[in-house]
C-alpha cells in the first residue's frame, strides 16, 4: 500500500479541495519514470554483455 500514497493523495486532493499540483506532480513523476527506464535500460545491455 505504500506505493499508493502521492497518487491517493492526489487523487483526494483534487477531489474534495479541488486542487491539483499539476505543474509539481508531472516533472517529478515523469523524472522517476525516465529514471526506471534508464535503469532497465542499463542492466539488459549488461546482462546481454555476460
């Protein structure tokens, strides 16, 4: 349940004080998913080097 608490915070947020930190919320989630997939990236192309 841990993963879930931004995106319920959010979702709560926007649905009972009508506020969505739009301009905070998407650099920093597109920045962990960038993240992600550069670390996938990163570990095929050694595991295909062995």
């Amino acid at each position: 349940m841990g993963g879930f608490g931004i995106p319920l915070a959010f979702v709560l947020g926007w649905f009972f004080y009508d506020e969505a930190p739009w301009s905070e919320l998407f650099p920093g989630a597109l920045l962990i998913i960038a993240s992600g997939l550069i670390i996938v990236w990163r570990e095929r192309r050694l595991r295909a080097v062995r």
